[in-house]
C-alpha cells in the first residue's frame, strides 16, 4: 500500500471512515494506521468530517448484561497493549496509583512497594521488559487528577502529558516548580500553552530533583526571568517520584 | 440544560479519569454515551443481540486506550464514536460474504431520492447535545450540497456499511460507477467542508 503520495493517503483515509475499504485493503491500511504518525492525521481529519453525521443515531438503553460483560473483561492492560496503545505511563502510574492516592496513601511510598527495587540502570517490569529510570510526578487539583509529568533521570527534559484540561488563561502561562521538605520552590520551566509537550531544563532531572518531594503549577506572566516564588497558590500539585 | 462545550468537557474528564483506572468513571461515560453508540453499531449491523455484543468490545477498547486519547486531536464524543463505527465495521466486514445475500439497507427509501435519517430535531438526543451542532450541521449541509447519486451511495455505505460491490448490487449499477461516485462525492464534501471551516475561522 503507498501512502507516500498526500492524495492517495487523503482518499484512502475517507474511504477508511466512510466504510467502503475493506478486505485486505482495510487490514493493511489498520496496520499503517497503528505505527504511521501521517495516516493517524489523515483519518482523524476524516472523522472530523464524518462522524457528526452519526451523531443523530440513537437506541434505546443496552440491557444490563452489556454493563456486567464490559465489566468482567475491564483488566489492567498486558505490558504489550499498553505499549501499543502508546499510553504505557498513564496507565503504568494509573494502575498501581490510582488505588492509593484514592486512599491517601503518598505516591512515592506506594511505588517502593510495588516496584521491585533494583541498583541497576533499568527497572525490570516484567521479564525481558524494562523501563528507563524517570522522575514522575501526578499532578492534581480538588477535582482529581489533571497532568502526568514525567523526566529522564539524567535528561534534561520534562515530558507533559495532560489527564484533563487546564489553562492559564488570557496572557498567562503555566508555569512548573519542583517543591523541597526543606528550601524554596525552585521554577523548572514554563508548560507548553497546548499543555502537552516538553519542558527543557536548565540542569539534568537528577540534579535538580534528586530531593523534590513534589511538583506544582502555578500561573504566572509570561516573559522575563524565572519567578523566584510563585505570584500565587498552586493550582496543581502532587508527589514527585522516582521510578527505579 | 447543558452546553455542549460542558458536555464535552465532562466526557473528557470521564476519558481522564478512565484512563486512570477510574472505573465509576469510566460507568459514567458508558451512563452517558451508550444509547449513542449503541445506535450507530445497530444500524450497521442490524441485529439488536449482536449489536450489544460488539457494544462491549467498543467499550473495552475505549477502556483501553483511554490512556492514548488526545484531547488537542479529537472531540472526545468523535473519539468514541469513530471505535464504535470501527468496531462494527469490523464485525460485519469478517461476515460480509455470509450475509451478502441478505442486505436490505435501511437508509433505502422508493425514490431514491435521501438516504439521510431525518435529524429529530424537536427533541435532540442528550449526546446530539454533548456534540459540537456546529459540526453536525456543517456536514449534513454539504452532503445537501453533492448530486443526489453520490449523496445516496455515501449514506448507505456510512450508515448502513454497503460495501463498493454490495452498492453496486443495490443501486443496480456498474461498480466503476459507484466507486466514482463515492469518491467524488467524499471529495466534494471535504472541499465544501473545509471552505466552511476557513469562514468560521474568519
């Protein structure tokens, strides 16, 4: 199948929505679909397009049974789904987490429980799977979880990644702090204003975390130095971690 | 009454919170969309028993790749819809040879004139509600727009999920006909639907 040609990739994407690829077409092209950045673009634009006509379908309420067979098949997603589903630390922090946070329990405190400890560079997650060693925090506000912040430990940038949407409102930005037991807020950088993406560092995470005991947001003006303290409350905040 | 950008964004909070383990979350969304999407895989497939049957297979995959919504890349009811339409569209599609003999669209009326349901207008379904009207009624005023040959054949395969040789059958004309007529059609939409973005934009 070639998708190197835009209108080829544009016509097979509407007839992939629309409904009428199918057989062996249908199937090579799901598979592009799963690794290729390009086509994932190209369909999501024709679902922008499509989908609302469906929007006017309607049935009634599905019987109960519907409920308690989608229950009884909900379970925590095997290594190799959550990887090819792309949100393996959503659900690698959401599965061990949500459960004590909801109980009060500390994130980092929780992790050292579930995570078997190892010296080495790599955490062993399963057997021949590994995870690279990271900083990560689970930001939340009163209404629960909001922004999953996640740092090599000895790279230089925070990756984004939003639960719920948040801004900071007409000429504002958000910024992200790293909190200690024991001295001030230190700014580690403004968050992208889609609220997704990457933060640059000024120093490796493990310099600049290695004693955080949590991160937070705050809103602040955009432009100049980095705040010294941040101009109001935290309008996020939770546990920094350490995975390894 | 609720607006649909706070419909919206209590759809994202559930995917949120789904994608988080939340089941009594994730019970919500399902509280709230599952007539929706119920309705889009009945009328793909047909069949009330099998159509709840798939119902759950789209619901766990949304559980599953919860994690992986991106809130910039889709209106979270889109979303949902689109794994409720591909899910059916897989379930029929790795039966179409069985059933081929027994098509009998629904979207089909004598003259041929429409196939488009008739919105219910007077009493808009609450998930017509969660979603963006605008959208809805952009694309249902471009599909006024095509000839009517290539409006019927992009209904029936959108609704009903004809196949290009299940159209052909139906409409009683050559494939290459149909086939030209779908992609001309979906190329006419997309140009009269992008116009109507820019002007939006304005």
């Amino acid at each position: 199948m070639n998708i190197d040609r835009p209108e080829l990739l544009d016509r097979l994407a509407s007839e992939y929505v629309v409904g009428t690829l199918q057989g062996g077409a249908r199937r090579r092209f799901q598979r592009l679909l799963r690794r290729d950045a390009s086509v994932q673009r190209a369909v999501q634009s024709w679902e922008r397009r499509l989908t609302p006509l469906a929007a006017q379908l309607s049935a009634p309420m599905p019987s109960a049974r519907v409920w308690t067979g989608i229950q009884a098949r909900l379970r925590p997603a095997s290594p190799e789904e959550v990887r090819a589903s792309g949100g393996w630390l959503a659900r690698f922090i959401g599965w061990r987490i949500a459960g004590a946070l909801a109980a009060g329990v500390v994130l980092g405190v929780a992790l050292m429980q579930v995570l078997p400890i190892a010296q080495t560079e790599r955490v062993a997650v399963a057997p021949g799977r590994t995870l690279p060693e990271i900083y990560a925090g689970f930001l939340q506000d009163a209404q629960g979880p909001v922004m999953l912040i996640s740092s090599p430990r000895h790279g230089k940038t925070v990756d984004v990644k939003l639960v719920r949407s948040v801004t900071a409102g007409p000429g504002r930005v958000l910024e992200l702090w790293a909190l200690f037991p024991d001295k001030p807020p230190l700014p580690l950088g403004v968050v992208p204003a889609s609220g997704k993406g990457q933060v640059a560092l000024t120093a490796s995470a493990e310099q600049l975390l290695a004693s955080a005991n949590e991160l937070a947001v705050s809103i602040e003006r955009p432009n100049g130095p980095p705040p010294e303290r941040p101009s109001g409350s935290f309008i996020l905040r939770g546990p920094c971690a350490k995975f390894w | 009454m609720t607006s649909d950008a706070e419909g919206s964004a209590r759809l994202k909070r559930w995917i949120g919170r789904a994608a988080l383990g939340d089941q009594a979350a994730f019970q919500q969304l399902y509280q709230a969309t599952a007539r929706c999407l119920l309705g889009i895989v009945l009328r793909l497939l047909r069949d009330p028993a099998w159509a709840e049957e798939v119902l759950q297979e789209v619901y766990v995959a949304v559980w599953r790749s919860a994690p992986a919504y991106a809130v910039e890349r889709s209106q979270p009811m889109t979303w949902l819809m689109a794994i409720a339409r591909n899910k059916a569209l897989d379930a029929l599609r790795s039966t179409s040879a069985e059933r081929a003999a027994l098509v009998q669209p629904a979207a089909f009326d004598e003259d041929g004139e429409t196939a488009l349901p008739e919105a219910v207008d007077e009493s808009p379904s609450p998930l017509l509600q969660l979603l963006e009207g605008a959208q809805a009624a952009r694309v249902k005023g471009c599909m006024q727009g095509l000839e009517a040959a290539q409006r019927q054949a992009i209904a029936l395969a959108f609704y009903d999920g004809l196949t290009h040789a299940e159209l052909a059958s139906h409409l009683r004309q050559p494939l290459g006909t149909v086939k030209a007529w779908i992609r001309r059609g979906l190329e006419r939409l997309k140009k009269c639907m992008d116009v109507g973005l820019e002007e939006t934009a304005r």
